[in-house]
C-alpha cells in the first residue's frame, strides 16, 4: 500500500530520434565525419577551443570551425571523406552525400538518415572528442540523444480515471502503453 511503484522500460523494435534534441544531433552530426566519426578539426583547433571555458561557448565554437570544413582531415587520423549535408526534415534527418567512394555508390545522393547510423556515427565519436565539443561523456554520450528504450512510469503516477461514480477506467497513458 505504501510502495510508490518502480519505474520499467519497453525496448523499441528499432531506435528513434528525440523530437526535443533532434536539431542537437544535428549539430553534432555536421561536426564529425559520417565514415570514421572523428571531430573534423585539426589539433591546433582542438587545442584552441579546449581552452575556451564555458562548454556552451565552446560547443558554439567546434559549429562554427566545422562549418568551414568541407572533408574530414586524412593527415590528422581521418579518412578524407567529403563532408554530407544534413538537413532536419520533420522528426527526421535527412542527408545529402557528396562524394562518390560513399558506401552506396549506385544510392541517391538524398537519403534519410536512419537513427540506426546516427547512433553508430555517435557511439564511435572518441571522449576526448566529445569533451572538446563541450559534451560530459563521463555524465552522457551524444549517442544517448537517440532513444532505444522507452520509460514507463508505475501505475500509481498513472491512476485510474473516474468516468461516473461507480465506473472507472484505465487513463491515457496506460492505453498507449
């Protein structure tokens, strides 16, 4: 009678984005490669912006340089490929590829960029690269921005609906559980 309940969890057939941060995985995504998910700067960048104190400032910083970088960087440990666009369209990403040695050669140039990769683009992402983002990956990786497991709250958050005075009914969210 006492117990509040314990909160439980539903594992998604397949990942999805977070309405809330997609535009946040979308600035993460435009500052790594799309191959080898290494942050687009050279180490004299990296250097500069690890100085920078305040991890907003300093995440606004890494948008900036990377906005300026058109490949990822083949003498600093990259893979020389062609930077894509990324464009938020509704609650997805859309992606537009550039160069030719993509892993799709006969794909569209345009295609929808699946959760699924974004997340394996993000879980490759080193910490120190998150760090210099002004990311705590110590607290939380950008890959967890994505939702692979839904939280379910016990039934005493979620109470019975009274419809008259001797009916009841489950509420809304039980249903859509």
């Amino acid at each position: 009678m006492e117990c509040p309940g314990h909160f439980g969890h539903i594992e998604l057939a397949r990942p999805v984005y977070h309405g809330g941060l997609i535009e946040f995985v979308r600035k993460i995504l435009r500052c790594v490669c799309n191959h080898c998910s290494q942050l687009l700067l050279s180490p004299e960048q990296k250097k500069d912006i690890g100085k920078v104190r305040s991890q907003t400032a300093r995440f606004q910083r890494v948008i900036k340089e990377c906005d300026r970088i058109s490949t990822c960087r083949e003498g600093f440990g990259g893979c020389g490929f062609i930077k894509p666009k990324y464009t938020k369209n509704g609650l997805g990403i859309d992606i537009e590829i550039m160069d030719d040695r993509s892993a799709n050669p006969g794909a569209d140039r345009k295609q929808r960029l699946m959760p699924e990769e974004a997340f394996r683009i993000m879980s490759n992402m080193s910490d120190e690269d998150c760090r210099i983002m002004g990311l705590k990956p110590e607290i939380s990786r950008p890959e967890n921005m994505i939702i692979k497991n839904l939280a379910v709250a016990p039934p005493p958050v979620r109470p019975n609906v009274i419809m008259s005075s001797a009916n009841r009914s489950e509420d809304d969210l039980t249903y859509s559980y």
